[in-house]
C-alpha cells in the first residue's frame, strides 16, 4: 500500500501511535517537498536528517514569532526563501536550503536501511523492520501458488511443532484422555499422528498406491528433507503432491481436534 497524502496528520498518527516504535522510526520518514502546502515546517523531516522541532522547545518556536502549525510553504515567496531574522539566529543553517518548490503535491518518503528514499509504503517498512532468519528449505512444500490457506497453516503449524496435541497440552496442566483417538495405543502428539500412527499409515497408503507422497515416513526431518528434494519443479505432479501432503496434514488434524473432549477434563491448578 502506498501512502500518497493529503497531510501529514495520517503519517504522525501511524508513526507515533500505530508504530509505538516512533524514536526507532521517524528519522527514515522524510518528506519530499513539492509545493509544501502540507508539509508541517517543524516537526516533519524535509531538509535536514530530522525535523527542527528536535532541536528546539514548543516556546522556542512561539519565541521565535512562529507557530507549530507553520508550514513550509510559509516561508518561500515569489521563489524563493525568505527567513524571518528570529529563525536565521536560531538555525543559520536554514541559509544553506536549495530546494525549489513546484507545483507537485508533498509525498512521504522511506529512507530504507540501504540509505536510499523511497516512497513510503507498508510494505517497504515491513522489509526493513521485520526480523529475518535463514530461508528454510521446507518452505515450498507449505507455501506455493496452488496451495490452499488453511492446509498451509495446519502444515506449517505441524512443522513448527505447534498444533495442540495431547502432548503439548500436558505441558499446560490440561489432563485428557491419554490414548490416540484414532488407535488407542498412545497419548497422541505430532510425531504418533503423522509417522506412527496406524490410521496415518492407512490414508498415506491409499495415495502412495496411486504414486503420490512415496518417499513421506520415517519422522519430520525426513518428512521435510524429503519433501524438499521431491517438490522441486512446476510439473502437475509435483503440484498434486504439494497438496495432497498438505491436505492429508490437515484432514489428520481435522479429525483428531474436531474428536469431543472427555467427560473428565480437569484443569489442574
Ligand atoms: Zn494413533
């Protein structure tokens, strides 16, 4: 989403109240100046590498027969600058401004980590910001252009160790029935389900007899290593096996969560 602005209330608001980040932030939000009829003249970053209002107080600014409304557009008439002598004294670097204005509309800009100004957009923001990690080598067997959402999340989930089984719900004090709902031979959790259990066996059985998932057992690394070598490529095979791996992920997790609690549930304190 790119912001094109009609002022800069929108991006104050979002740097200093939806960010909540807004000290690590603002200073790679800048303005580009065109006719400057929006751009705030103290507290928005469009000459220097942060806005003047960091440099100086509230009653400064009134001091100096200015206001905090001011915008920049005030201070440049018939083109060019004209700076009252209160504010030369104050910031005699205002003497050095270049910028000519036009008759375009203001524009936010991102200074990205690279130092280049962009326009801004959640997206570039979100490049910046975000934490990163190595690629994982498992990523195109969970996310491709054909897969379906809620088989994705329930894969990614299963790979990530995080679905609710028994196992994981004993950790939170939570006593249940303590068999596998499919086979009764065990407490259920995300390994039994997917490579031990009888009932997964039975369905990846049904699809390995028609050439699909046939290198899928053993335990998750192989599971993923596996996947990882076999889903190379954009052929309809390889697509079919994409999401029949999720799809049989999903519909195992489906039925064992959608399986009533047991009358006895007891949430131990
Ligand atoms: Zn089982």
């Amino acid at each position: 989403m790119v912001v094109a602005r009609k002022s800069l209330v929108g991006i104050r608001v979002f740097r200093h109240h939806v960010l909540d980040i807004g000290e690590e932030v603002c200073p790679f939000i800048c303005v580009k100046v065109g006719n400057a009829q929006t751009t705030n003249f103290w507290f928005d970053n469009w000459v220097f590498d942060q806005p003047l209002s960091n440099s100086c107080s509230y009653m400064d600014i009134k001091n100096m027969g200015s206001s905090i409304l001011a915008k920049v557009a005030d201070f440049y008439r018939n083109g060019a600058w004209e700076w009252p002598s209160e504010l030369l004294r104050k910031f005699p670097v205002l003497q050095e401004v270049r910028i000519q204005l036009s008759d375009a509309r203001d524009l936010v800009e991102w200074k990205s980590i690279s130092g280049k100004k962009r326009l801004f957009s959640v997206h570039r923001v979100w490049e910046d910001l975000r934490p990163r990690t190595s690629t994982v080598l498992w990523w195109p067997l969970v996310w491709f252009s054909k897969s379906i959402p809620k088989h994705s999340l329930t894969l990614w989930l299963a790979i990530r160790d995080r679905l609710l089984t028994q196992e994981q719900l004993k950790d939170w004090k939570i006593q249940q029935l303590d068999v596998c709902s499919f086979c009764s031979v065990c407490r259920d959790s995300r390994d039994h389900l997917f490579f031990s259990c009888e009932f997964y066996h039975r369905i990846l059985a049904a699809f390995q007899a028609k050439g699909y998932c046939t290198g899928y057992q053993g335990s998750w690394v192989d599971f993923t290593q596996d996947a990882t070598v076999q889903l190379r490529g954009k052929s309809l095979h390889i697509s079919i096996n994409q999401l029949v791996s999720a799809a049989i992920i999903f519909y195992i997790w489906q039925s064992i969560s959608l399986t009533p609690l047991p009358l006895n549930i007891n949430i131990k304190r």
